[in-house]
C-alpha cells in the first residue's frame, strides 16, 4: 500500500506523526495518528511528597503549566481534606483567568490565525503571523505580544514565575498580593476585554465575512457528531477553575454532571499499541470504534465542547457573543470543528471579564491565603478545564502525604480520538485518486488537527516565508515512487 | 556472570589522618592479618568526607565503601567527625532510594590504639559484601559506561555578518 | 562581512521536553523580533512547518546556533540530537532537561516495566488484554513504527558534545534576552562568546546569593512540610524555619524568585559552579544545618525529609554521578550505550481496526 508520512506535525506542542495509507486506486484506505513520546509522570512522582505535586506536574507541559499546577493544588487540597479561605481560591482563579487569555491569544493569532485569516489556499509565503501582520495591520504584532506580557506578568504576580509558578500549596498559597499589585492586574485586565472584543471583531470581519471561509466552516469534511464535556458552575455556566463537569450527547442532552471524585464512573482509557498516548472514551456510552454518534463513546473537550457542555457564559460581554455564536450556526450543540476557533475568541473574551471581576473583588487582597491542613492526607481529585480540555489529577497518598499512586488525564488526551476521526476524514475528503497531493492538500489535513490546539502556541514570532517540505510516497515494497518537494 | 564464590569485592576506604589512619598502621605494623580488599584513601579528617567521593566510588567500580573517623568527642577537630556522622546517615536514605544496599557504605569510629578492631571491621565488611554480591554499577568503565561528562573538544567559530 | 549576504541560520529542537523552554524564549518579547533580524529561522517544530527530512537536506554546521531544549528519553530524541550536532556550529543544551536531566529524570528511579506498567493500567484505564505500546506494530496496512523508549534517561552531553550549557527550568528570560545580545553581538565581532564547555545566561554563587531573606545561623532542630509551616515569616531563610530549601547548592541567576514568592527553591537552575553531583553537595548542606550529635535524634530529624532521592536529585538525577537506580538500569540488555528496545512485552494481536 502506498503511504504518506508527515513527519513530525509541527504547530504544535509535543511530538507527533501522520501515516496516511492509500488503496490501489489512491484513495485514502486509513490513517493512524501516531503520538511517540512518553515520560511516564504518572510513575515516577511516586514516592513524592504531594505538595510537590503543583511543581512538579508543572514540567507535564510548559505552555499550561497553570493548568496542571491549578489542578494539582486541588487535588492536594481534597487529599488533606482542607479547604482554601476564598481569597486564595479567587487569587489563583485570577491567576488561572489571566493565563487564559494569554494561552487562547497565541494560539489563535500564531498558531490557528494564519490558516484561519489568510484562507486554507493562501500561499506558503504568507500563511503565518507575518501575513496575519500585513493583511491586518502591523500594530497587531505588537498587541499581541503586549497581551502575552501582561497576562504574564500576573502569572507571575501571584504565581511566583512566569513559567512554572510556585504558590499553590495544599491549604491555599505562599503569598498574596499588595493593593499596588491589584490596580496594577486591574488596569491589564480592563485592556484585555478590549483587545478580546478587538479579536472576535477581527474574526467577523476577516473570517465571517468571507463566504467561501464560511462554507468550509459549515461544511461537511471538519463536521463530526460526538459527545462533548466541560467544566461549569452551578448555574451551568462555563467555568475553568472549579465546578462539576457536564456531559451532553451529540443532540445536546445533557446525560450529567459529575463532581472530580466521580470522574471514573464516566471517563475510562483505551491503549492501542501503536502510539504511546491513550484513548478516553465515556465509560456509560461504551467504546465503539473511531466512530461518530450517540452510541460511540468518543467525546470531545475543546472550546466548543465547553461551551456546548453548558448553558451559558457567566459574564454579559461573552454571554452576547455566545448567543450570537449560536444564533449564527445554527443552534447548539455545533459540531462543525473549525468553529472551536471563534468559541476560543469567545472564551478569550469570558476569562478577560472574569480577571478583572476578580481584581476588583475586596477579599482579593486580603493576608488571609492560607489554611494549615489539620487532617490525614488519603486521596483526592482536582480537575480543571484546561485551555485543551478537562484535566484531572488523582492522588493516593500514606498518611505522611507521601504519593503511593498517581492517575492522569491530560487536556488533549481527551482529544485524542476525536483528533483521529478529524485527521482521517479531513485526509478522505481531500485526498483521492486523481487528486495531486501537494502541500496545500496537506495543511488542510493538519488544519483539521490545528483546530483542537494541541498544547501549544507561539505568539509574534515572526515565521520565515517558505515552507519547506518533502513527501515521500513508497509502494508495498518499500520503493520510493514519488517524492514532492516544495522550497527544500 | 562473576562466580561469586570468585568475588573479591573492591572497597574503598576514607580514613582519617589522626586516628583511623594511624590504627590502619598500627595493624600493618603488628603485622596483623586482614584482607587486602580496602584501598585506603587518607584524609585529615572524617570531616572532610564528600558524599561525592563514595557516588564517584560506587559509581566507578566500587563495591563498598567504608568511612573511618575518630569516635565521637575525639576528633582532632574537636567535632568534624559529627559532620561526617550527619552526612552519612542522609547518604544512607538517598542511596537506599537508588537501590544500593544499606550495608554497602559503612561508618566505623576507631581510635589510633584499635588496630586489631579495625582489622575486625574490615575482614568482617569484606565478608558482608562478598555475601552481597558486586555491584557493578553500569557507569564505571569495566561495565560499559563512558564517564560522567566527555569534554567538549570543538571550537565553534562564528562568522561575521554584515551588521 | 559575511561571505554570501544571508543571515546566519538558527534553530531550536525539544527532544522529551515539555514546551517551557519555547515559551521562555517567547518572553523576550520584543527581543524576539531582534532575533529574527538577525537569524534565519530554519527548523522550529513548535512554530513553523520544516520537517526532519529539511534537516536531513542541510549542510552539516550550516545552521550556526541550535538550542536543544529536552531530556533522551527515547531513541527519536537520540537521532535527532546526532542530527542536530552535526548540522550545528554551536549546539546549546538548553534548560534543564538537556542539561541535566530534569523532572522526568526521575523516571530514572524506576524500571521501565514499572513505568509502563503503571501507565497502561491505571485505575481508568480499560486494558483487559495487557497490551503495552509496541515499538514495531504490524497494522493491516502497514508497519507503524515508534521510538524506542530507553531504560535510563540521559543528558545531551551524554550523547553528543554541547558546546554551551543554559540551566534553568525554564532559563529566566531575562537570561535568554542577555544571552541572545551577547551572541548577536559576537556575530558582528563586537563581543567574544565564551570558551567551549562553558555555562552561560547563569550567575556565579548560589540562590542563597541572591535571595533577600535574612539568614541568620542555621540551626536546624525539625524539618518541616510548607503547608504544615504556622506563620511563616516572609523575611527570614527558609531553611532556616525547616523548609527543605536548595538554595544553598543551586546556581544563581533567577533572581531567587521563589523563595521571595515564600516558596522554597527546588534547584531548577542546576548545581552551583564547580559541582560535580548536585545531589551530593545538598546532602552536604542539610547535613550541615541538622543541629544535633546524637545519632537517634538525628535519625529523627531525618525522618522530616521524607522524600531524599527526590529532594536532592529532583532536577539532577540523570546528570549526577550513578544517573538512574540499580534496577533502572535493566532494559533489554544490561548496557546503557546500547539502543536497547526496552522491555520485551506481551505481543499485541493485530487489531483490525474497524469502524475507521
């Protein structure tokens, strides 16, 4: 069988390979979603103390170190037992806000935007930040980095560092902050909302506007029906730091919420031998294969799962657009996957009004940060919503706190199924016989993955105009029968 | 596979100046029998024992390591040998964790006069270890490993460019 | 002047990393557009789309700086940091993982068939067959191949020679920003770089240098956990109030920000100038400050640090003198040079995969 290798995916954060095999006809036969890294967290922080657990889980991903650190204090909060006094659970949540809006920012202008503003065809030269630059204006690069240093400059405010933060200990934090600190964190988070509303401004102008953009949105290729899950509060609004995850079908139903001790009645992991990563799928649906439909037990977790999972957004600003959202595709749930861009943008605009909804709270800078745990450690869950997902952190420690087991599930691990199916369809719909593979048949097929943001981006770095790349297709015997290059 | 019963453990042995060097002396001097498996390494003072010396050991070969210093409230430094006392024990847990028996780092306090004990305490460690079993710990150079850190022996040159 | 017009060629590669190091360098802000003024930037992975067969393409040294940020975890991370070396005039282990091995160095602890087995069958893990990834995989359509996962986890000096080592998890921007100068500088012969070998964007003493807490005699009576810490007073060392702290051994240029944060240092900018295993010159200072001669009581003071081999070799291990435990070392064979497969295991069926 013919196959087609990229190798490695690159945009992204992590490692990660495409096979793509074609049948005698040249049509797409399957395609597999390789991911070849491991370093195996869940075993060796055995044997750690858990309140290194926020620290150490930190170095899982550097990109959303915040996220892991968040869940970590959480879940080494529920092992102890104790529960944080309000200032310190709304410190990290401004902490965890101010992130978001950073996190969501690059991958939306570096990562996702040049696909996404520039068009799917445009050329190489241009599809990348610098074309974002030159079609929307050059002040863009530097809002853009002005957006990434302030949200973490408040990372680092409250969390210690810039990357990797260090305050969260069970019981609450290290430290808090000064009133100078708050007015400071209050006056970046006021300019946040309005380079949010600037963004999803700039995604209805450019994008919106654009017909032929909108029928790719619409269309079938990046459309799939499957459950969604994400984190509310309880009033079924989307929440990042804390709440219940809510589980709804492809039609929307909503089949239940569940609190982070019960996240093993609903979430279970499948392996199969070819990569390293593992599959979640809902345990009460059941695993069915790489399929679509009520009955498959493939979910997603992504910007658009969160905001089909729920009833709302708890700030008015996103709220409007949300609605809007909806109104636009048609209802809820949306399925089509190149959506989860403007659902990112409406996020972006929710984590920027409730950063500053937190800064200016008047317990916001109280000296009460910390409780002293006065209970047996045992075990405990932490989930949060990271940017790419759920995340949930399980601890099992001795009674002097010391880790005896570890379980967990990681943001884009939920995606991992979903990812496949997108991959596959998006390479069936574009690659067929009679079809010349060339490089912008391929970025169609990474855009079908892009669209989940797998962990990572990167802001105002400034891409080179070529893209260089090399197919190399084999024959069953292994014999090369064609290799297509571009500017290499 | 090493035929254990063919073992001769290689141990080696910090022993300081004042008292612990001069009973090692005294032994060889009253042409006392003990084996020839400790290579001494003296040093002023038990104090002055590194952690890192018995890691470099273990980590080059080295079956064992003994440690000897003068007994508490005799050192010639008036309370140095506490240092190494304190040293050793968290030594001790750290190397429990990388799977390195207990018995294979020893600390022995023994006074300038206490040759025939010290001979004791080493044929007695040799005996330990050859029970134990070698270590054979994979960085040292016999087993395979290439040393801790190669030196760089490139010099990157760097182009000027147009400014 | 430099002999063809083009700007010299950059790249950075994160081998079993975790993406802290790429966003360090993004926190130079404005500074990164100073780098791309003056550096082609050939190979990214996290930022644009060249891929290894581009590499591979290139002359050998034609790419003049390459930071390699991430540990040796797997046989991909091996040929690459190969592949790296020898396009590269001047290869940079850059940050923590590359140069000493970091936190997923403590994998180093366990034996593969612990990790694996730990990973492949946690409690939400629906395994009933034992399948385990498989380094070759014979699907219906083809072979799926994926790296080989070592034993022991290494160092890139390990496997190649580094020319420049950048400690830090992640190094502190402002270090990055200071460095990136320097070798701009250098590159229009206005300033030298450094002789080989040599550690750089690093201070010369310890955290304990730059922290501002008041540090009085170290005396320490009890080790105590942060969160068990009443009142803790945010101006005095923590080690002092029983915090294992690694100040003392860790090299400066972090600007001590956690300890300031009331954090303890963990020792993410590796061991101090001079050290030959960080976790030996730790030990070395706890034992110090332990404020006791009788051997039960401080048996009993020890017992508060309940975790050793993580505390001094939580960022160090793979990089120290023994590198992994005993057991660890076990893969397929006994050799750590060797590219050993890694643990023989239960062979999967070939799954149909239907329903794809």
């Amino acid at each position: 069988m013919q196959r087609i290798t990229i190798d490695p995916i690159t945009r992204l954060e992590g490692h990660g390979k495409i096979e793509i095999f074609l049948d005698a006809e040249g049509n797409v036969a399957n395609t597999y979603f390789q991911i070849p890294e491991l370093r195996g967290f869940e075993r060796f922080c055995v044997g750690r103390p858990v309140e290194e657990m926020p620290l150490l889980t930190n170095r899982i991903c550097g990109v959303c170190p915040e996220a892991h650190h968040m869940a970590a204090a959480k879940a080494a909060d529920a092992v102890y037992h104790v529960d944080p006094p309000p200032t310190a659970k709304k410190l990290r949540e401004l902490l965890y806000s101010a992130f978001y809006v950073t996190d969501h920012t690059t991958h939306f202008y570096a990562l996702a935007g040049p696909d996404f503003v520039m068009g799917p065809d445009a050329p190489v030269a241009e599809r990348n930040i610098l074309g974002v630059i030159h079609k929307v204006g050059l002040e863009i690069g530097g809002k853009v980095i002005q957006c990434r240093k302030y949200g973490h400059t408040v990372v680092e405010m409250i969390g210690g560092r810039k990357v990797h933060p260090c305050t969260s200990i069970p019981g609450g934090l290290t430290k808090g902050i000064t009133e100078e600190q708050r007015v400071e964190i209050e006056k970046m988070g006021r300019w946040a909302i309005e380079f949010a509303q600037f963004s999803l401004k700039l995604f209805n102008d450019i994008v919106l506007g654009n017909k032929a953009y909108v029928d790719l949105i619409l269309g079938d290729i990046y459309y799939h029906r499957t459950h969604y899950i994400g984190m509310v509060d309880e009033n079924n609004k989307v929440n990042f730091y804390d709440g219940k995850v809510s589980v709804v079908d492809p039609d929307g139903n909503r089949l239940g919420k569940y609190a982070p001790p019960e996240y093993r009645d609903w979430i279970a992991e499948r392996v199969e031998p070819w990569t390293y990563l593992k599959f979640p799928y809902l345990k009460k649906v059941g695993w069915k294969g790489f399929v679509d439909g009520k009955d498959s037990g493939v979910y997603c977790a992504t910007p658009l799962s969160r905001l089909n999972a729920a009833d709302g957004m708890a700030m008015p600003l996103a709220q409007a657009e949300y609605e809007k959202f909806y109104s636009t595709l048609g209802g809820k749930p949306v399925h089509q996957r190149l959506a989860t861009h403007w659902a990112r943008l409406i996020e972006l605009l929710y984590a920027a009004e409730r950063w500053v909804e937190l800064a200016t709270d008047p317990e916001i800078t109280s000296p009460d940060f910390h409780k002293v745990p006065t209970e047996k450690p045992t075990e405990g869950v932490g989930i949060v919503e990271a940017p790419r997902g759920t995340l949930t952190h399980h601890y099992w420690t001795d009674e002097r706190g010391v880790l005896t087991k570890v379980n967990l599930i990681v943001g884009t691990t939920n995606n991992y199924a979903p990812i496949s199916m997108s991959i596959k369809k998006a390479a069936e719909g574009f690659i067929k016989k009679g079809v010349v593979v060339n490089e912008g048949i391929l970025n169609r097929v990474e855009m079908a993955f892009r669209a989940y943001d797998p962990c990572f981006g990167c802001a105002t770095h400034s891409l080179p105009g070529q893209m260089p790349l090399q197919i190399t297709v084999h024959d069953a015997k292994g014999e090369v029968v064609e290799v297509l290059r571009q500017n290499c | 596979m090493t035929d254990q019963e063919h073992f001769e453990p290689v141990i080696i042995g910090f022993t300081c100046n004042w008292c612990s060097y001069r009973a090692a002396d005294l032994a060889g001097t009253a042409r006392m029998k003990y084996p020839p498996n400790v290579r001494l390494i003296r040093l002023m003072c038990s104090g002055r024992l590194d952690p890192t010396f018995v890691l470099k050991a273990l980590a080059s070969g080295a079956d064992a390591v003994l440690i000897t210093g003068c007994h508490p409230g005799e050192c010639h430094y008036l309370e140095q040998n506490y240092k190494a006392l304190r040293r050793y024990l968290l030594l001790r847990r750290t190397l429990a964790q990388m799977g390195i028996e207990p018995q294979r780092v020893k600390l022995v306090w023994a006074s300038a006069a206490e040759g025939a004990r010290l001979a004791q305490e080493i044929t007695t460690l040799v005996e330990e270890i050859r029970a134990l079993g070698p270590l054979h710990w994979p960085t040292a150079p016999e087993f395979g490993g290439n040393g801790h850190r190669p030196q760089p022996e490139i010099q990157p040159e760097l182009e000027e460019v147009a400014a | 002047m430099s002999t063809n017009g083009t700007k010299p060629k950059f790249a950075m590669y994160w081998a079993a990393a975790c993406g802290g190091c790429e966003i360090a360098v993004l926190n130079i802000h404005e500074k990164i557009l100073d780098v791309d003024a003056n550096f082609e930037v050939v190979f990214w992975p996290v930022a644009m789309d060249a891929k290894y067969k581009d590499v591979e393409a290139m002359p050998d040294e034609s790419i003049t700086l390459t930071l390699f940020n991430g540990g040796i975890r797997n046989s991909e991370n091996e040929e690459m940091a190969h592949l790296m070396r020898r396009k590269s005039k001047i290869l940079v282990a850059f940050g923590s993982c590359a140069c000493e091995g970091c936190i997923p160095g403590l994998a180093n602890l366990s034996t593969v068939q612990e990790i694996f087995d730990t990973v492949y069958a946690t409690v939400s893990t629906d395994n009933p067959q034992g399948l385990r990834p498989q380094f070759h995989f014979a699907a219906p359509e083809g072979e799926l191949r994926i790296p080989a996962f070592y034993p022991v986890l290494k160092t890139l000096d390990q496997v190649v020679k580094v020319d420049y080592y950048m400690p830090g998890c992640p190094p502190e921007s402002h270090q990055i920003a200071a460095v990136v100068d320097l070798v701009i500088k250098a590159l229009h012969g206005e300033a030298q770089l450094p002789p080989p070998g040599a550690v750089i964007g690093v201070g010369n003493s310890t955290v304990c240098d730059e922290c501002p807490r008041k540090r009085n005699e170290k005396t320490i009576k009890q080790f105590v956990r942060i969160q068990d810490l009443q009142a803790p007073d945010p101006a005095l060392c923590l080690l002092e109030q029983g915090i294992p702290c690694n100040g003392p051994a860790t090299r400066s240029g972090c600007g001590a920000l956690c300890p300031q944060a009331g954090a303890q240092c963990i020792g993410c900018y590796g061991p101090a100038e001079g050290v030959l295993d960080f976790g030996a010159r730790l030990m070395t200072a706890f034992a110090s400050v332990i404020d006791s001669q009788d051997p039960d009581e401080i048996e009993r003071i020890l017992d508060g640090l309940v975790d050793p081999a993580g505390q001094f070799y939580r960022f160090s291990l793979a990089g120290s003198l023994l590198r992994a435990a005993k057991p660890a070392w076990k893969g397929n064979g006994t050799r750590d040079n060797g590219r050993t497969e890694g643990t023989r295991v239960p062979s999967a069926p070939a799954v149909p995969v239907k329903g794809r």
